[in-house]
C-alpha cells in the first residue's frame, strides 16, 4: 500500500521573533502568555492565515533553551501546537523560535483523516515534533481490524510540515 501524505499548513513565516519582557525582582524576563497569543496570531495574520484562536498556557520564561507550547486553530480541521523556544535574551527582550508539532488529539484527527476514517478510532501514542525523520505510533481501526501505522516527517520548512501514513 502506498503511503497517504497530508501538509499540515502552519504557516510559512519568519520563524523566530522577539518581544518586550517584563522581570519581576531581579528573575529571568517573562513574555506574558498574552502577548505571545497576540504575537503568534499577529505573525499568521500577516502570512496570510489569520488563525481562529491562539492559545498559550503559560508565560514563556525568558532563559535560553526554555519553551512551551501553544495551541493554534487555523480551522475546524487544521490546528497545530507550535513549540516556542527561547534563542536569546538581551535586557528585556526575549528572541524565540517557533517550530511546528501537533499534539496527540491534533495528530489523531490528522491520521483520521489521511486513513479515510471520518469516524473510525484511532489512537496515537503521542503527538509529532516538526524535526525531519521524526514518527509517531497510531492504531487504526479498519472496519473492526485494528492496524498499526507509523506517521513519518518528511520535510519541514518554515512552520510547515509535512508527513506520510505508512503501514508498520
């Protein structure tokens, strides 16, 4: 059987961005999760894809190397969870990344769909990073046949990635 491919569209933008921090007595800087919110919605907005909802669980803590993830819906079928990563911090500003991952709930919806199972269960062990070669593990259940599936990166570029459903 021959691979079924999907484009998860998360914007091809400039991917890294910096923003005015606020420190409170002497800690690391903090870009509050509102300001990443509107920053992330305000970056797929200027690309051409004004995203439904962004959403940020926490402020994003201003040393190198830390991140979080946000929730961004582009439509009832397309959302993603891009990482965002702190690069460098100069004073009170915060220079980060963005790269692209789907959740686990977000990758099952997308393998739902790439297997033709509008309806049929399917179950992912977890979600998938946006780094070229990465896999994720789902079951599908196939009219009552339950079939592992290997979810394969095949190319990333920007906040898109791109990936294959291929048979375990």
């Amino acid at each position: 059987m021959a691979p079924s491919s999907r484009t998860v569209w998360l914007a091809t933008l400039l991917v890294t961005a910096s923003l005015a921090a606020c420190a409170s007595d002497g800690d690391a800087p903090e870009v509050g999760r509102a300001a990443l919110q509107n920053d992330i919605a305000a970056r797929l907005a200027e690309a051409g894809e004004a995203p439904q909802s962004v959403t940020c669980p926490e402020d994003l803590i201003g040393e190198v190397g830390r991140s979080t993830r946000c929730d961004v819906v582009i439509s009832a079928t397309n959302s993603f969870q891009p990482v965002v990563t702190v690069l460098a911090v100069d004073g009170g500003t915060v220079d980060y990344e963005l790269t692209p991952a789907l959740s686990q709930a977000q990758l099952e919806q997308a393998v739902r769909r790439l297997a033709g199972r509008d309806t049929g269960a399917v179950a992912c062990e977890s979600g998938l990073d946006g780094v070229t070669g990465a896999r994720a593990y789902c079951d599908v259940d196939a009219g009552g046949v339950r079939a592992r599936r290997t979810v394969e990166v095949t190319d990333v570029e920007g906040l898109t990635m791109n990936f294959n459903l291929l048979s375990s």
